[in-house]
C-alpha cells in the first residue's frame, strides 16, 4: 500500500487529501497549479484552453482557503513543510515522471520547499509574484528573525479587527491585487470564505519563510513570473532588483516581469502569463 494510497477516489476527476484536494482536466504532460493565501484554484481559471492540447493541469485547493473547512491538527508556524510534503507525495503518485509545478503567492514557496525537499519528484518550477523571502518587499534589510514581530503584529491586527473593519480592508486590500472590479469581486469572495485564523497564522508563516540561501541546493528548473504595475509606488527598477537579488543563488533562474498587471497576475493579463508558462513547459 503506498504512502499516499487515500487520494485514491473512485472519481477520477477528484482527489482527496489532508491539507488539499486536487481536480485533474486534461491529457498529456501533467502540470500542477498552487494557488495563494486565502485563494481558490479557481484563479487558474482558463489554464487549459490557454495551454492548449497535451497539458494536464492538476488544480489544487487548499483545505481552509476558499470555503474547505481546515484541516484538523494545524499547528500554527507549521503548516507550509508539511504542505510540501504532502504535495512531494501527490506528485510521486499522480504525475508521469518528474513534475512540472506553478505556483502563485504562497503557493510558489510551497512549490519551491518542495522542490528542495524532493529533487526528484521535481523537474521544475514555476513562481508567480513572489520573492523567495517574501518580507524582502516589505524592507531588502529584512531577516526571517527581523520579521517575526512585524509577521506576529500582522496576525494580530487581522484576527483583531471587526467584521466590518475586515471586510473593508479587505476590498481595500485587493484593489492592489487584481485590476479588473469583476476579478476583484471573486477575489474578495475567496477571502471571505476562507477561515480567518487559518490565514492569520499562514500569513505570519509566509513572512518569515526565507528560502534564499535553500535555492542553491534547489535542483530544478526555475522560473519566476512577477508582474508591476506603473500605478505602484515601487519603481520598475526597485522591482526587478528586489526579484534580482531574491532569486540570485539558484543557478539558472529565469525572470520574467509581466507589466500593466498587479499581483494575481494570471487573471490581469492571462495570455502573457499563460504564454509564459507555455514557452517554460516547451524548454
């Protein structure tokens, strides 16, 4: 009996696990989709036509985010480990050969600690909008332990306000995340359904992650797509420094920077970072 035996559904469509639950659409070469924090693996929406013929995309959603109940036994500090754990096991059993994973947010550090810890479950990876240190956006003199009070006070201040103060930061929140009022609106929907001490403690989980110096040893392929938008505050040059020096010790990282885009960048300019992901799946 394998380890990972209970994603085994008499659905083929389906798969249940722990921490997640993937649905599979396609044939061909398989490509597995994380989403973010407080996400749906609905904003992979479009990924298969988009492709094209011979993908198939596994979407994973993520227990707690999106309307999943959490999962039972969450320690806070210790969710995104055994994450990659789990998704290490899914990729062995459910994918041909070495996989190919993107990941957006949250979903890219999940990607990449799995990656590290299972080379060879992992051929390669791709990253959307997020530095390997995700604290560096917030000050490049950051450290894993610099951040702990900040990631602390931000888990706080989020479990802390009231439901209306919540929901209205939250608009606010993802006016900076997607362009289109339409695409924010479900943004927003997915946060609301998603359970709020999960993303507190998750949240702070992110903003002490530091893979940096873990990128060297990292063995698979790795490209990481970050948009910019030129009604941000932070220059053009500032970004692609930040992501410059983030993703300087893999040895053969590629960037790509997508413009005229904000965070989830999949549903603000969907052809380019679907186009992107293409011509990373082809090389």
């Amino acid at each position: 009996m394998k380890l990972f035996s209970w994603f085994r559904k008499p659905d083929p469509d389906w798969r249940e696990g722990q921490l997640f639950r993937v649905r599979t659409e396609g044939r061909g070469r398989d490509v597995v989709f994380i989403h973010g924090l407080a996400a749906s693996a609905e904003c992979w929406e479009g990924a298969l036509e988009l492709l094209g013929a011979g993908v198939r995309v596994h979407l994973v959603q993520i227990r707690g985010f999106s309307g999943l109940a959490p999962p039972s036994g969450r320690r806070r500090g210790q969710f995104l480990r055994p994450l990659a754990g789990e998704l290490a096991g899914y990729v062995r059993e459910r994918t041909a050969g070495r996989a190919a994973i993107v990941g957006h947010s949250m979903g890219g550090l999940a990607a990449m600690m799995t990656a590290i810890a299972e080379p060879d479950a992992v051929e390669r990876v791709m990253v959307a909008d997020a530095p390997a240190f995700f604290s560096s956006l917030i000050s490049p003199f950051l450290t894993a332990g610099s951040a702990l009070g900040l990631a602390d006070a931000a888990r706080r201040r989020f479990m802390a306000a009231d439901e209306d103060l919540f929901v209205e930061g939250l608009r606010r929140t993802c006016e900076r995340l997607v362009t289109a009022p339409e695409m924010r609106e479900r943004v927003v929907g997915w946060s609301l359904a998603s359970d709020r001490a999960m993303v507190a403690d998750v949240m702070a989980e992110v903003m002490v992650t530091d893979l940096r110096a873990d990128l060297a040893s990292m063995r698979a392929d790795l490209d990481v797509v970050y948009a910019h938008d030129r009604r941000a505050p932070v220059p053009r040059a500032v970004l692609d420094q930040t992501y410059l020096s983030s993703y300087a010790r893999h040895p053969n990282c590629r960037r790509l920077r997508i413009d005229d885009a904000r965070h989830y960048l999949m549903l603000d300019q969907p052809r380019q970072f679907y186009g992107a992901v293409g011509d990373w799946l082809a090389r």
